[in-house]
C-alpha cells in the first residue's frame, strides 16, 4: 500500500463506529459496602436511578423489592469480603440473576472514586456484557462447603496443638520424635498423657508403645529422659486439653457434615444421557453396603464415618479410584465445585479453571542453546 492509501484506511478505520451491543437491558450494579449498599438501575427505569440501602435484612429485602418493582432481572456486584453473601442469598431467592464478579476486572481504569460513580460503572459494564460471573456452586453444596471448611479449621488448629506439644517436649529434651512418626498416634498420645498423670520413669513408658513401633523399648526409654520443668508441662497440658476440644470440635462436624449429605439424592446407578436409559434391573440395585477396598492408606484426619460409600452414593463414582485422590482430597473437591460438571467442556477446562495449568506463553523469542563452539 502506498502512503495514500493507508491515510484512506486510517481515515475509514477512524469514522467506523465498533459500538456495543446490550447484553443485559435489565440490568443493575451494586457497590458492596459494610455499612450500606450503592445500587444503580437504568435512568429510564427510575426517578432516583441510584439509591443507597443500609445492611440490615430488612433493608436488604427493600433493595430486593426496588429491584423487582423496576423490572431488574440481573443484578452485578462485586464480592467484597463477605459482605455480599446475605444480599446475594436474598436476590437468588427473589429469583434475579446475580453476577458476582471479581474487583480486579472493574478497577482498572480510574476515577469513580465514589461509591455512587462505582454502582454505575458496575451497571454499565453489566449492560453490556463485559463482566464474567464467578462460579458459585448450589445452596446445598455451599452448606457441605461451609461444614467442610470449618472442619478444616479445626484439624488445622489440632495440628498446631500438636507441633506445640512437640516443641515442648523437645525443650525438656524429651525426644520422643526420633523414636515415633507421630506424636498424634496412639502410642504418642498415650505416653504423653501418662507423662501428665504423673509418671517419669522411662522403662514404665516405653512399656506403653504399641507392638508395631520399630523402634525397640530400650531407644524408647532412652528418648524419654528429659528434664520435667513444671512451667513445660503446664503449657504441654494446656495443649492437651486444646487438642481434645478441637477434636470435639471437628466430631461436630462430621455429625453435622453426614446428616446433610444424607439429604442428597441416590445416584449411585445412574448412568451418563450418553449410555442410554437405565434397566429394570439397575432402577431396583440397591448401593452396596460396602465398596471394595481402595487400595490407599487412610489418612488420619479422615472422617469418623465411611464418607466414601457416602460420596459414591451421591455422586455415582468412586472419586477415590483416581490416582492421588483421597477421600478426603474427593470431600474437598465436591464441596467447592459441587456434583455438577457441566460448566466445563471439558477435563481440560476443569483444571485450567483450578489453576493447575502452566502458562507457556513468552512474550519474545528467547535462545537457551548455546552457539556452537561454546
């Protein structure tokens, strides 16, 4: 092209108009706060357009009830904290489509330094479809995510227990580590606690060690003479005693965690829309009482009940079969992404989503190899 006819490209390029098209005409945006919440709806929608609503449940149904009232079917908000949890749970049962979107895609261009400029800017990044929607997995898979996670918590907690009676041991010089994998077992918590009740001969301990230690009696003793400082076992009963609420605690759970799954659906002998309907024979086929065994080694923070036949049972495979997954791995995984896998294509999909996916972009050609003669 000569210099003519790029300035006649430029000059064409310039006078067309790309414009955007409205995904969402119904559309509203919120600015999520602590103390009160910005909402903005079309101009053409209301006299007051944007409107602030305190925190409080029944402000939150008011701004649902404006919401409807203006014909609203599709609400943006960003998901500050955990402030918008209540205001989301309350559109989702008003029936409006909720876009929670993530901060980092509406602030990158500045101003809207107001919380009334940033509700408008949600909305008008909404009308035009420019705001992807975070997943949120269904209200009865949030509630297993919910007692999952507060069970972490606590097993996270114990474990610190742990680590602190270990600390406190070592500073006594008692150094029942080197003879025994863990200080949470059976033979670790029943020598400690022993310790605690009063004993400190080191040939009566060792005697408590359970068969299958590898380590002889004799090593053991040995490890067990330490210096008892009464200011050390103060703190090693203290954390004691925390470690037992905290598995008090994560029993709770796990009560709590097996009723509600109890509430699922049976889809055990469901078979995918692919394979065809399903046989007289299968509708009556009962989940078998017990699933072969997995071959893998329980893991000692695993729930108290067969949470394996449990989750066969809701979601009609046995997670458990996949190299490297675990039923506690298998728990985690359906308690932040749910039994329905439909929002990805593909496999592929599902772990570029997780995050498990390098990225293998350069942004310039690069040359490792070294030139010959080097």
């Amino acid at each position: 092209m000569n210099r003519k006819q790029r300035k006649e490209l430029t000059r064409q390029l310039r006078s067309e108009d790309p414009g955007l098209d409205v995904v969402h005409p119904r559309a509203a945006g919120i600015d999520v706060g602590n103390g009160a919440h910005y909402v903005a709806v079309p101009p053409d929608q209301d006299r007051e357009p944007v409107r602030r609503f305190e925190c409080f449940t029944a402000d939150l149904h008011r701004l649902a009830d404006w919401l409807q009232a203006c014909g609203v079917a599709t609400v943006a908000m960003q998901s500050t904290g955990v402030y918008w949890i209540p205001l989301y749970e309350i559109l989702e049962e008003r029936g409006l489509e909720v876009y929670l979107v993530n901060a980092r895609h509406t602030k990158n261009l500045p101003g809207r330094k107001s919380d009334v400029q940033e509700s408008q800017w949600l909305l008008k990044l909404h009308t035009y479809g420019l705001l992807n929607n975070s997943f949120q997995p269904t209200a009865e898979i949030r509630t297993v995510r919910t007692y999952w996670r507060q069970r972490a918590e606590h097993v996270h907690a114990a474990s610190t227990c742990i680590q602190r009676m270990q600390k406190v041991l070592t500073q006594m010089n008692v150094q029942l580590a080197n003879v025994i994998s863990d200080l949470s077992g059976l033979t670790g918590q029943t020598i400690v606690r022993t310790i605690l009740a009063g004993e400190r001969d080191p040939k009566k301990l060792a005697e408590l060690s359970h068969p299958r230690i590898q380590a002889s009696r004799e090593e053991i003793a040995k490890s067990l003479e330490g210096n008892w400082r009464p200011e050390l076992l103060f703190v090693l009963k203290q954390e004691v005693e925390m470690y037992d609420i905290y598995q008090q605690r994560i029993g709770e759970c796990d009560r709590e965690l097996k009723a509600h799954l109890k509430r699922f659906a049976d889809n055990a002998h469901q078979k995918p829309a692919e394979a065809g309907p399903v046989s007289e024979g299968q509708k009556d086929k009962k989940v078998p009482a017990k699933l072969p065994r997995s071959g893998k080694r329980a893991q000692g923070n695993a729930p108290c009940f067969d949470l394996r036949s449990e989750l066969y049972r809701i979601s009609g495979v046995d997670l458990t079969r996949i190299d490297s997954i675990s039923v506690v791995v298998a728990q985690t995984v359906i308690s932040e992404v749910g039994l329905d896998m439909s929002r990805w294509n593909t496999e592929a999909h599902f772990a570029s989503w997780l995050g498990l996916c390098p990225d293998n972009r350069i942004s310039g050609t690069r040359y490792s190899a070294k030139a010959p003669g080097m």
